[in-house]
C-alpha cells in the first residue's frame, strides 16, 4: 500500500502539544501513522486502528520519536570565518571593539563579497547536512553580509537554489545588518536605500523567495525608528518582520516588534517588562540564542522565566553565524535552555519545535499530531530527557523524512 507507513516497535513518542501553549504528550510503545508526507494518527502500539495494520512498516527498533527541530534564527550563507578575531576576543579585545575597528560583521562582508553563487551553495549545503545530520529538519535563513545589492543579491540566489534542490528552509532578507563603509557616518541614508530601492529590488529579481525582512536594531548601529522604516517597506512587499532586539542593551526592540506586528523579536537579552507584555499581547514570539550570550563570553541570559511568566511563547535558536555564534549543534542549544535559561525539559523542547516552528507560520512542524508533516526524529535513549541530562554525549537521530 504505497503512500501509506506505519512506524512501529517504538520505545516511546514525545512531542508537544498544539493545542496548548506549553503542554506534552507522551505515549510509551507507540505507533505512528503516516498517509502520503502526513501525519494520520499517533497511540499505543495495541490501538493501531485496523485500517493501518496492513500499511508498509518502518522498523522504530525499540527508538523514542520526536518531531525534527526548527531552527528559526540562523545566518547561514556567509564566506570565511572569524577564527582570528575569536583568539582575539580571548585574549580580551571585546566584540564591540573589534567591530568599531572595521572587523566584526564587515570583516565577513568583505569575504561574502568575494563568494559566487556556486561557492555560497556548496558552503550552505555543507552546513546544513550537518544540521540534518544533528536532528534539525526547517530552518529560517538570512542574508545581511553582503551589505550592498549584489552580494545581497547572490546571497538570496544561493538560497533559491538552496530551496530548489529539497533543503527546507524560510528565508529573511537582511541588508540592514550593519552599516558598510560606503555609507559610513550615514546610517539615515544607508536605511532609506535598503528600504526604497534594494528591498523592491531583491524581491522582483527572486519573487517568492523571502518570506521575511529582519533588521539590526541595537546602540550604536540602527535605531528603532530605522528598523520601522526597513520593516514597513518590507511589509508592503510582503515580507513578514523580525527583528533583532535588545541584544547588548534595550533600545526598545521587543516594543517594536510588538507595534509591528512581528512574527518574532530574536537576542533579548536586555528586554524590558514593558516589551514583554506587549510581545505576549502582540503575539510576538521572543526568540531566546542561548549559544550566541555563551560564545560572546556574556552572563546576562535572555530572561525566559519570566517571559514564559508573561504569556509569551518563547521559542529557541542558534543564531548560527561567523561573529557571535559559531555553533550548528541544537542539542547545545537545548541544554543552555535548561541550564542557563531555566527552562523545563519540556519547554526547551517544545522551545525547539513547536514554538520555533509557529514563529516561522509553519503550524504543521514542530510536532507530531495528525496533519503535521512526516518528518520524525528517531533517538537512541531510554528517555529523550537523556538528550540533556548526558549533557557532552553527541547523538545523531535517524531522521524520517517522508515530507
Ligand atoms: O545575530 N547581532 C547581529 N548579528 C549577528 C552577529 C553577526 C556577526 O557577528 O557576524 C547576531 O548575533
Ligand atoms: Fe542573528
């Protein structure tokens, strides 16, 4: 019977719940059923329905299943690294300064500059096996170093072509990453080309390809109202705002996101009360990068307690990048959930999944009920807690992509 499979011999399912904000589900020696690339039923191996007893199996062998992860903050396609300037860090030049000398973020504009179309493919493809590889099935993907139109512009022809060979992935138009050289002492003039030219530009060369625009909204590089004037011309285009907020002090990035209608506000490490609230009423998801505070060598956590105490559905990154984080390994991320943002097993997880997956309007990821896609995470533990708990263990599921 083709298009139809049952997974079985499963030790147990974890996945969260759609139906609630913060809700789990766990079924020991389960089943899953899936017809054609969805999910068409999920119980105990005893209550298999008659109809799927015949369906072609797939051998679980004795493995819990989860739904894959979702990493909705990466910046995927960039050339080089910044191994270099990370040594310098350690030897106590701080990111800041590194950034005001013409490094940082424009240290990688000038290698993303010299990458072509077939360079930045092969890089993506690269990194993103290696996430597959590690569990994660959708990622959303920015561009933002090239900082001028035709580097941006090759940047989001990689992730056409990225998205045209099967890679799962949303992506975000960025080139309000940082201010080049061109326009420096020029942010004012800087925003209004990127929001009155390149972005109606980038999006009539590749109709379809961006979902979503982000800007760097943070002292020192643009304002709030910047990030409004690149976030509305966005819109108009039909591109969804995120935003990076309040990473190194609050400038008022969540409220922002919240009066924009944003579908996320990433970093917040230095968010108010104030833009918590409004995040929640908003329905605004604070996406937490737990990796990027532990690699800048910060202490200051993004609050997630209390953020969760307010209502919000705090989703979790990497925020993979050459900078601040160079990391493509989501179990560390869900163990920083748990250790340093105080987040339940629970949470972190459906952090990773559910919420993470909701931020990208992708209601049919991040968990496994009937009508999600078939794509499932199969995990050698006895209980998929150990993922964390066994915290410097590398586990690689075997993923079940019938998507
Ligand atoms: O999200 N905050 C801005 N952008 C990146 C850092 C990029 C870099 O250092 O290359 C971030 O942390
Ligand atoms: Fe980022």
């Amino acid at each position: 019977m083709s298009g139809r499979r049952l997974i079985t011999n499963l030790k147990g399912l974890f996945t969260p719940d759609p139906e609630t904000p913060w809700g789990t589900h766990t079924v020991l020696d389960a089943a899953l059923a899936i017809q054609d690339n969805r999910i068409a039923w999920v119980g105990p191996r005893n209550e298999v329905p008659r109809a799927w007893q015949g369906a072609e199996p797939i051998d679980g062998k004795g493995r819990w299943a989860t739904p894959g992860f979702v990493d909705p903050h990466t910046h995927l396609l960039f050339g080089g690294d910044r191994s270099q300037e990370f040594n310098r860090r350690l030897h106590g030049v701080t990111y800041a300064e590194l950034a005001a000398a013409g490094g940082g973020i424009r240290e990688t504009m000038r290698a993303t500059r010299l990458a072509t179309v077939a360079e930045l493919v092969a890089i993506g493809e690269s990194r993103l096996a290696k996430l597959a590889r590690k569990g994660v099935v959708h990622i959303e993907a920015k561009t933002g170093y090239g900082l001028e139109l035709e580097t941006e512009s090759r940047l989001l022809e990689a992730y056409a072509e990225l998205k045209r060979r099967g890679w799962s992935l949303d992506v975000t138009l960025m080139p309000a990453h940082d201010l080049p050289q061109e326009f420096a002492g020029d942010p004012d003039r800087y925003i209004q080309v990127v929001a009155d030219e390149w972005q109606p530009e980038l999006v009539g060369r590749f109709p379809g390809v961006a979902r979503f625009c982000d800007v760097f909204v943070e002292k020192g590089v643009f304002t709030a109202d910047h990030g409004r004037q690149v976030l509305e011309s966005g819109r108009k285009l039909g591109l969804t705002p995120r935003l990076h907020a309040d990473e190194f002090c609050h400038t008022g990035g969540a409220e922002l996101a919240a009066e924009m209608g944003a579908a996320s506000a990433d970093h917040l490490m230095f968010c108010s009360e104030t833009g918590m609230k409004a995040m929640a009423a908003a329905g605004v998801t604070p996406i937490l990068l737990p990796a990027t505070t532990l690699f800048l060598g910060m202490r200051d956590f993004a609050p997630a307690r209390k953020m969760i105490e307010a209502g919000c559905r705090v989703a979790l990154a990497s925020d993979f990048n050459p900078g601040s984080c160079a990391c493509l390994d989501p179990l560390l991320i869900l163990r920083l959930g748990c250790l340093q943002l105080r987040m339940t097993f629970e949470e972190a997880f459906t952090a990773m999944t559910l919420h993470a997956a909701r931020s990208l309007g992708r209601e049919d990821l991040g968990h496994l009920h009937p009508g999600a896609l078939g794509k499932v995470a199969l995990w050698e533990v006895n209980h998929p807690l150990e993922l964390v708990y066994w915290m410097g263990e590398t586990y690689l599921p075997e993923i079940i992509n019938l998507a």
